[in-house]
C-alpha cells in the first residue's frame, strides 16, 4: 500500500524484461475482488484489463500513444462542439470535478471529465468509462504556468467510480512515492 510504504508482493523481472512481463504474474497471486488497480500508461494493454476484470477487479490507467485508436476516440469525444445554425449538439453526459490545492510554493489546480459514452463504442475490454484530466499550475513566485492534458480508461462504472473518486484515485496513484505507483483502492 503506497501510503503505508508496504510492499506486499514482488517478482523478479529478467535483465531485458520490463514491469510489464511481471504484472500478470504479480495479479494472479492477488485476490482482485472490489480493489481498483492503477498503473502508469505503458499498463493501458488489454490482457492486464481482462485478467483484472475477470479476477474481481477494475482498472484505472492511463491513455498515451501505446494506444493510439483509443487516445484518438477520447481526444475526439472531449474535442469542442461545433454546432450551425439549425443543428444541435449531440447529448452528452459528462460529469466533472476539480481541486485546488497550493503548497510548496505553488497552486495547482485539477479538472477530470468523465464519460460513459464510449463504452459502448470502443472495442476496449470491460471500458466503462474515459476521462480528461487537465492540470495547471502557477509558481506564486516567479508566476510560471504549467499545463498537462491527460487522458484515461476504467472499468468501473460511475456508480462505484464517480468523477469526484475517479479524481481521488488519480491523484493518489501520482502521489505515490517513485518506484511504488501501484494504488490499490477498495471500490
């Protein structure tokens, strides 16, 4: 548990292995049932969200370009609307949530949008909903503005997995110490 800084399984990786080999390993020694597991981007592979899913569990990861068709349908589904005259936008069912945080001489604040309507879309195993994830920050010293836009899938749907919690379980996984990001939550 990351917040706890305990490690309760390791497996060994070979030299010109990566995480990724290791990860179904390390799942199947796990009983999975109502954790929610998040990783970095390079884990958004479909096996790991089966054998999650399958084993009790939900997914949260993270959406770059190791999975350019699924980047590609959220980017498109959280792109503005442009709507002429005498047409109307499409229903859309997006829910929100933000934090403002400041420390270490900055302040920070994070918007995710959520949405349901690509599970039913996208060919991703178990997808139950995408979101947007938008950060900026402002050095109160030198009035730097930083900005991230970041996407991501889960498996769980928003009634266990809302855009207030979802948010929660993201923040935690990048709060996590280096090395130690794996966040297991109960849902």
């Amino acid at each position: 548990m990351p917040q706890q800084g305990v490690v309760l399984l390791q497996v060994a990786v070979e030299s010109k292995e990566n995480e990724i080999v290791a990860a179904p390993v390390l799942l199947q020694q796990l009983d999975l049932t109502g954790l929610l597991i998040t990783r970095d981007a390079m884990f958004t592979q479909r096996a790991l969200s089966i054998q999650i899913v399958e084993g009790g569990g939900d997914y949260l990861w993270m959406v770059k370009d190791n999975q350019p068709s699924l980047r590609d349908d959220i980017e498109l589904l959280f792109e503005d609307e442009c709507v002429s005259a005498g047409w109307s936008a499409p229903p859309l069912d997006f829910t929100s949530a933000r934090t403002l945080d400041a420390g270490h001489g900055r302040s920070e604040e994070r918007v995710v949008t959520v949405s349901s309507l690509l599970a039913d879309y996208t060919d991703w195993p178990y997808l139950a909903q995408v979101f947007k994830l938008e950060y900026s920050a402002i050095d109160k010293q030198s009035g730097e503005v930083v900005t991230a836009l970041r996407y991501g899938v889960t498996s769980a749907p928003a009634s266990v997995l809302n855009a207030e919690r979802l948010l929660a379980a993201v923040r935690r996984h990048w709060g996590s110490r280096p090395g130690c990001r794996v966040v297991v939550m109960a849902a």
